[in-house]
C-alpha cells in the first residue's frame, strides 16, 4: 500500500447539487471540495498534506474557526500512483507536510523529492 498521507480538502458549499439524472435513476457524481494549497517564500503553490488524519483534522478545524475556509474535508492517499493521480488533476511544483496553522516558515519540498521519497 505505501506511504499515506492526509490531503486537506476546502469545501466550497455555495455550488449547488446537480439535478438527478431522472432517465438513469441516479444522482450524478458531486464534489465541492478542492485541496488547500499554501504558498511557498517564492510564491508557489505547494500541497498541504499532513501524516496523521489528526493533523489534517487540527489543521482544518482551526482555519475552518478562523473563518478561512467555510468547510473542511480529509482525504487519504498512498503511494506513487495515488499521488501521481492526484497531482494531473491538481498541479503543483512543492509540496508541504504537516503544516502547523499560520506557520511563516516555508518547509516545502519539490513534488520530484516528495514522490521518491513514497514507497510503492
């Protein structure tokens, strides 16, 4: 399975459910959260992911009580493919682990270092 990692999700509950697909039967597939992504010293975009689900989950729980983010979400993801999956859709150069909240320090790594550091 590899290494896991918790990805913090931003809910953005302002868009609104899609209809149901009354000749399917079903309700379509709905997301409204997107990962928090932090800037680095340069102004890059890194991933915020966290190796705890209690990291993530403290994280979140203080933005959300700031009123930086309106709802929050905590996603697990392991191994090279998952990330590598994950990172077509999301695309960034850096990534950032266990964040502390409000931390000026910039401890970001490049996606390269983060990827071969993950077992498969």
């Amino acid at each position: 399975m590899g290494d896991t990692y918790w990805l913090a999700l931003a809910e953005d509950n302002s868009i609104p459910r899609p209809e149901p697909d009354t000749e399917r039967g079903f309700w379509p597939m709905y997301h409204n959260a997107s990962p928090v992504i932090v800037p680095t010293d340069e102004g890059d975009d890194a991933l915020c992911l966290f190796s705890t689900e209690g990291g993530v989950i403290s994280y979140l729980r203080r933005a959300e009580q700031e009123g930086l983010i309106g709802g929050a979400k905590a996603f697990s993801i392991s191994g090279r493919e998952g990330f590598r999956e994950l990172l077509a859709r999301y695309p960034v150069h850096y990534v950032v682990v266990d964040r502390t909240h409000g931390q000026a320090e910039d401890t970001s790594v490049t996606v390269e270092e983060f990827l071969d550091g993950l077992e498969d």
